[in-house]
C-alpha cells in the first residue's frame, strides 16, 4: 500500500471518529440530562469536552505525520530521538 494512501485513510477515519464522538456525548448527555433534570447541561459540556479531546488527537497525529514528512525527505540523517 502506498504509505501516502495510508495517511489518507487515517484523516478519513478522523472524520468519522469526530461525527461519532459528538452523537456519542450528545446522547450520552441526553440520559445523563433525563435522569439528573438538567435541561442539556451535560449534553451541551460532554460534545464540548469530546470536541477539544478530537482537536488535540488532530493535532498530535499532524505532529506525528509532519515528523514523518521530515524523516522521509532526501539527505535527512534519520529519526530524530
């Protein structure tokens, strides 16, 4: 498998993973609303939290392929410790 098309399917999956985890906190937040009375308090904090937690896993795998990028180019001594 070209290793481009491997970086092409995980940003494809990152796409899924955030739909996921905003209908996952979104109903999660629903029973957790329904049963303590609150009116879409924890709906509203839980797809908040669960949206930075995906914005930091976005951000650690573009380190990761950048740090890829970098070792991969021509001339470069090799894997950085």
């Amino acid at each position: 498998m070209n290793p481009d098309k491997g970086k092409g399917i995980v940003f494809l999956g990152i796409g899924f993973e955030l739909v996921a985890m905003c209908l996952g906190g979104h109903y999660l937040g629903e029973f957790i609303d329904a049963h303590y009375g609150w009116k879409a308090v924890a709906s509203t904090y839980l797809v908040l939290v669960l949206l930075i937690a995906w914005f930091l896993h976005l951000f650690y795998l573009l380190r990761k392929f950048e740090k890829d990028d970098e070792n991969d180019k021509p001339g470069s001594p090799g894997p950085k410790p």
